[in-house]
C-alpha cells in the first residue's frame, strides 16, 4: 500500500495535476465548462529520463516488464512540464493527461478555447469531448442489509451459486491444484463500488487500494453505483457454500472511470488515465467491463469504420496494454440484439482478449456483441458465461445479473489463476493460451471468438510449451 501511494504522488506530477484538483468534490461532471483532449507535438521540456524510470514507475511495474524482457519507451515518459506550465498561463486548468498518447485533458468556460489552444506552437489538435451540463440527479448508496434468503443459496459444494461460472470454464480444477489468483494484481475499471466496504460476503477481498478518475473526483468510490461490486464479486467473492468467485486470492485495484447518467466521449481519457495509473503501480491485469459506441453528443458517437484498434484512444490505449506487460480482459458489450450490434470500443484493441457471453447451457446470448472488426479480425476472442450470472449486488445481496459485464470478470478471474500457475509466461502468451484451449480455436466465428475456454486445458499446455 504504501508503494501505491507513493506512485500516486508520482503520477500527479506526471500529468501535470494539481493537488485542488484532486480535492473531495462532488461526483458529477456538471457545471458550464468544456473538457478539451489536447494532443501534443512531443515531450520536449519532460525532465524524466528513460535511464531512470524508477522516478516514474513503480518497482512492481518495472519487474513485471523486465520479467517479459519489455523495455520503458518514450511513450512511458511524462507529460512536457513546459507545454502543461505554458498552457496553465494562459490561463487553462489541466485536470488529467495521457502520457501514453502525449495527451492533457483541459478545462475552460471560453467559447474561444479551441482557437486559443490550437494557436499554441506545441499542440497538434484539439478535441471537445465533453460539453458541460447544468445539474444530474445522483442515485444515492442503498443501504446494506441482511441477506434474509441466504438459506436458499447455500450449496453442498464450497462454490455454491458461483460453480457453474467456473465449472462452464474448467476452472476449478486450477483451483484444486492450488492456484487461485494469489500474488496477482487486478485492477478493476469501472463506475463504482457501492457498499464493498460495508458487505459482509466481500468482507476477505484483498483491496490495495482506489482511485478516481471521472472528474471532478470523489474521494468515496463506494459511494457511487454498484455495477462494479456486481462485477468485483464476481472475481473475489469468497464465501464458502453461498458464493466463490474465480480469482478469490487475487489482490485488487478498484478505479472508477465511468460516470453512469451521462456518456461522453471524456469518459475514454478518464479510462486511459485509469490504465496508465495500473500500470504505473504494477497491476498485472486491467478486467474493464466497459465499453463505447455511442455518445449524449451524436457528433461525437464511433462509426465501425474506426474500429481497427488504433483510431478510438481508448482502443488506441488498450492495443498498448500487453506491451506494458499486462493483460486485459474486456467486455464484447450487449448490443447483439440491438442496431449496433457489433463489439464496442475498447473491444475492438490488438492483444486483449474481448470477452463476450453465454447462456448457463453454454448457447450464445441474444445480448451479446458480435465481430468482426472492420479490418477484419476474429471478435469476440472468447466466451464465458454472461447469461443468470450470479453476483453481490450493493444491497449486500447474492443476486443474479445478465451481460458481457460478468462474462468479462468472470474470464478474468480465471486468466489470474492461469497465470499464477505459468509465472514465467508473458501477458501476450498467456492470452494465446486462454485462445487456444477453446472449443472452436481450430475454426473460430465472429459470434463465438475462439470460443469457450478449458483453463486447465489452458495450463497444460502452458506446461508444455
């Protein structure tokens, strides 16, 4: 923990934030004022030095990419404290950035911002990505209660209503061997936690740390909505004949970067700057049961032609992650029964593994999106169970919920075991593995991906290669 927090300090300074900007403050972007996504020409004036990134990334961080043989690019260097002091004279307010992408999210009331930014000699383009709202009306957190029907779910085995979850996947048979998610950081994206301090079946969950990214911030992310303790259960719960989820030795990471009543196309750089963050504190795996298609601003909504994984910076962002050393494990998205119906962005990045879901008797769900993208890969690359998926719900409830939203956390759980079990193992091969031991790898669809995976299957093979 309090490695995380140093990097936390580290990272403000790296985006140029400032401590009145991460002040406790109300949790909803509203107010009259733009957000601007300003791309810079380089890093030029960034003091850090690739001889030393120790200054910059944690320890955790470093050793997962020299265990992978990774080297730390220019892309992991900070943002120019130059171009973010020149901008912040002009009277600008920076309340994030991307170093990735040599991105800084901008702040102002001025209907001439976009002019005055592009005149800036160090700016490339300029972006409005989200536009301001006079007022949204929050969902206060449900009270938690006792679980009054606990009888009903309690089951013979340990796993109680999470063995089919994991039995669909063959995963308990990793579990059996020992491997359970321990000694591997996930660090779970989503738009909040409600309650997850509070509920008593998630009461063992080893929680490192949390951290907001949706401005303006809140320094209560068990507070906000509770789609994240629904999909957080799903990995981490671990009580014994009601409810086991499939990493509950797993260490984790919760950061909120989704604001649920509005979707706006900021909502991508707060789940960058959210990424980049797990990266520098040393997650090993980024499970983000998020995704993007349309936006409240129609101009600002993604055409299919866009999704090559390098067009949307959120898809742009996430094809980075396995080269960073990690894993991501991301929802296909609900839209199969609707017009869209194609995956969502991010699903759409290079070397991640875009998870979509299936009925409890293994058939695909109406919901789920489907492939391909439009340079033509194989989406989604693997299915789990998505339909009558059961979970904690904030109430403290062992409930059921439907989505690519479960199928996604609950693959993820497992990829931790596996890697758990194959340490020596990159993020790339590791993913390759979970592809291959599905039961359509040697012909895979745009409805099934590769299909559903045997992660025992999966670990032999790793033991073979």
């Amino acid at each position: 923990m309090k490695n995380i927090i140093t990097i936390l300090a580290v990272w403000l300074c790296c985006i140029g934030a400032t401590a009145q900007v991460r002040s406790q403050m109300t949790a909803f972007p509203g107010g009259k004022y733009q957000i601007y996504r300003v791309a810079l020409q380089d890093k030029r004036g960034c003091k850090a030095s690739l001889k030393h990134p120790e200054k910059f990334l944690s320890e955790k961080s470093l050793r997962r990419r020299a265990k992978q043989h990774l080297l730390v690019d220019s892309t992991d260097l900070p943002l120019s404290r130059t171009y973010l002091k020149k901008m912040a004279e002009q009277g600008f307010a920076i309340i994030g950035g991307s170093k990735w992408n040599n991105t800084v999210l901008v702040k102002d009331s001025c209907a001439s911002a976009p002019q005055r930014l592009c005149a800036l000699p160090f700016v490339t383009s300029v972006v409005k990505v989200f536009g301001g709202v006079d007022s949204v009306k929050l969902t206060p957190p449900s009270t938690v209660r006792p679980d009054t029907l606990i009888a009903r779910y309690k089951a013979k085995t340990r796993y109680g209503q999470g063995e089919h979850q994991i039995s669909m996947l063959n995963g308990q048979k990793l579990h059996e061997a020992g491997f359970n998610g321990k000694g591997i950081l996930v660090a779970v994206i989503d738009g909040g936690f409600m309650n997850v301090d509070k509920i008593g079946y998630l009461k063992n969950v080893n929680i490192v740390g949390t951290r907001d990214f949706v401005y303006p911030y809140t320094a209560n992310l068990y507070d906000e909505r509770d789609h994240g303790t629904e999909v957080l259960s799903t990995i981490a719960a671990n009580s014994d004949s009601v409810f086991v989820g499939t990493a509950p030795g797993a260490s984790f990471l919760l950061l909120r970067s989704e604001f649920g009543p509005l979707e706006n196309l900021v909502e991508e750089d707060f789940w960058t700057q959210a990424v980049e963050y797990a990266d520098s504190v040393g997650a090993d795996i980024v499970t983000s049961s998020l995704g993007y298609t349309e936006f409240d601003d129609k101009a600002a909504s993604h055409k299919y032609r866009e999704q090559d994984g390098r067009t949307a910076l959120i898809s742009r962002t996430a094809s980075m992650i396995s080269g960073k050393g990690m894993i991501l494990t991301n929802s296909a998205g609900n839209t199969g029964a609707a017009e869209w119906k194609r995956i969502g962005f991010p699903g759409d990045a290079h070397d991640v593994l875009t998870v979509g879901a299936l009925a409890p008797d293994s058939t695909n769900t109406t919901f789920s999106s489907v492939g391909p993208t439009y340079d033509g890969r194989v989406k989604p690359d693997v299915m789990a169970m998505g339909g009558y998926c059961t979970v904690i719900n904030g109430k403290g409830l062992v409930a059921h919920a439907n989505g690519t939203s479960f199928s996604t956390p609950i693959t993820c759980g497992l990829v931790a075991c596996l890697w758990q079990a194959l340490p020596n193992k990159t993020a790339s091969e590791i993913m390759q593995l979970v592809r291959e031991s599905a039961d359509r790898a040697d012909y895979p669809d745009n409805i099934f991906g590769y299909g559903i995976p045997d992660f025992w299957k999966a670990y032999q093979m790793g033991l073979n290669k």
